[in-house]
C-alpha cells in the first residue's frame, strides 16, 4: 500500500522569499508522484509530476520538486513566493497497487505575507 | 475548453434527506472519477468510471451512495439518507486516458453540509 505525508499543515514565507513545502511518501511499487493546488473556490490544479523521467521536475508557475527515492521524499519548492501562491497544496502519489485512484496528503495551506 | 465542472457549489441538508452531486467532466474524456475530502482529513477516492461502466468503486464507504454516469457523460452521486459524517467537500475530476501518472482535471468541488 501506499500513503503521503505532509509533513507541514500550514507555511506562512514572506514575499519574496523561498516556498519549501515537504512530502514523503511510501509506494511498494515505482510511484508516479503529483503536486496539486487548489485556490480558493477553484479545482485543484496540477502544479507538476514525476514518472520515473527526470528526477528534477519542472511545473507551473516557477514551482520544482525532486524525486529523492533513497528518502522516499518529493518536496515542492519555489525560489521566490508571489502573493498568488498563497493556496492549498496537495503531494499526491498513484501507483500499480492504487490503480487509477489517487492518493492524497492532507494538504499544506501556503499564506504568504508581504 | 470548459473544464470539469460540478453543481451545486454548495448544499446544506438534514439528517435523512437525499442529496444528488452532479459532475459534468471535460467533453471527450471517458474516465470520470469521484473523490471527497471529510473535514480535517486527506482527500479519498470513491470510484472511478470508463464511459458508462464502473472500473473500480473500491472507495464507496457505503451502500447509502450511488453513483451512475448514463449515456458515459455526465455523472451523479447521489447519497440516501444522508448521514452527519457524510458533510464534507466531493471533488469530481476526469481524463482522456487512465493509467499510472496521467493527469486528472478536478472540478471545484460540491460542499456538503448535513445538520
């Protein structure tokens, strides 16, 4: 089986400064891993994914994550916050025991401040 | 392009009423899922359809839900009779293909609220 964990409820980063939002995951098998946004009374919205291509993955809106397997870790960052960021931030993992389910953390709420 | 799009945003019921969710997915998409999110908890998946037919409704908590997607377009989810621990957020998403690390377009969501 596999599960996510996010290891911070809530960030709150000035503007302008770095995002670190953690995510460990486990997977019994290779996982696709996701991190998806959600606004305020909006869907939630892919930000990026890895699928066992490069380990670095580039997303939307100047966010990145790595693939670190020997840490079971994906964590989501961005080098600089905008005050649009601020959002609910889901790491999500699937895989070959989940089929097409996906498999959510709870969920990082990012605030930033100006 | 509509997205994936749900209605109502918003619906408060009492203990023992029905309540009908409805996703409307992007057009051409065959894979239409349900998910929902109970308050303080992680997001779960309920079911997952191919057209007309459920693929896997492994997630459904109980047999007070029923889901159905006639015609393969959209879909309802319907709960009878609705419980308190039933309240939270039902997310619909849906794709072209399903498989190990295909996207899923989420709708925003249908909050349910049950006194």
């Amino acid at each position: 089986a596999q599960s996510v964990t996010q290891l911070d409820s809530h960030v709150s980063v000035s503007e302008g400064t770095p995002v670190l939002l953690r995510c460990n995951y486990s997977s019994s098998y290779s996982p696709s891993l996701f991190w998806y946004v959600q606004h305020p009374n909006k869907g939630l919205q892919l930000l990026l994914k890895y699928t066992s291509a490069a380990t670095l993955v580039k997303g939307i809106n100047g966010f990145e994550a790595e693939f670190k397997k020997s840490e079971t870790s994906f964590h989501l960052t961005k080098p600089s916050a905008h005050m649009s960021d601020a959002a609910e931030y889901f790491c999500v993992v699937s895989d070959l025991y989940s089929g097409y389910a996906l498999n959510f953390g709870k969920g990082t709420s990012l605030l930033v401040t100006p | 392009e509509a997205g994936v799009t749900q209605f109502p945003s918003h619906s408060v019921i009492e203990k023992g009423q029905t309540v009908t969710l409805r996703c409307d997915p992007i057009s051409g998409h065959d894979n239409l899922y349900w998910y929902r999110r109970v308050m303080g908890k992680e997001i779960k998946f309920l079911l997952h359809f191919v057209k007309e037919s459920k693929q896997d409704e492994s997630g459904m908590p109980n047999n007070r839900f029923l889901a159905e997607r006639t015609g393969g377009t959209y879909s309802t989810l319907k709960v009878q009779p609705a419980e308190l621990e039933d309240s939270g957020v039902y997310f619909c998403a849906s794709s072209q293909l399903a498989g190990l690390g295909y996207e899923q377009y989420f709708g925003p969501g249908t909050r349910l609220t049950v006194t």
